[in-house]
C-alpha cells in the first residue's frame, strides 16, 4: 500500500468529510516526501534508515529487528 493510499483510508474511515482532490493529494504527499528526504539528510549518521517495501515484505524480521542500533 502506497502513502497516497493509506492516507485516503485513513480519510474515509476518520474525516467528517470528504478527501480533497485526488492530484492535490498526491502533490502534497510528493512535498513531504521531499521535505523528508532533504531533512533526513541533515540528521547524524544512523539517526535515519530508508527500508524498502520489497525488503520489508521479503524477511521483515531481519529488514527491521536485524538493523543494529550500535555505532
């Protein structure tokens, strides 16, 4: 499931109203994406970890739990 498509289950589910226009989402979600990625680059050295849904499904016991925290 993509954020864009959690984000409107999450609308459907909780808001009292309806989600705002679909391309106006996805932009929104793309600049926060963005912001995320420029930010994260400015943290210490292991303060961030970027996992990929392909690995996370594939063993996610190891993606997740098997990621040391130790420097």
């Amino acid at each position: 499931m993509s954020t864009l498509e959690m984000w409107q289950t999450m609308w459907k589910r909780h808001a009292l109203s309806a989600p705002p226009d679909s391309p106006a989402t996805l932009e929104s979600m793309i600049s926060a994406y963005l912001l995320l990625e420029r930010e994260a680059a400015n943290l210490p050295a292991r303060s961030f970890v970027t996992i990929r849904y392909e690995d996370r499904i594939a063993d996610p016991h190891q993606t997740i739990g098997g990621r040391s925290t130790a420097a």
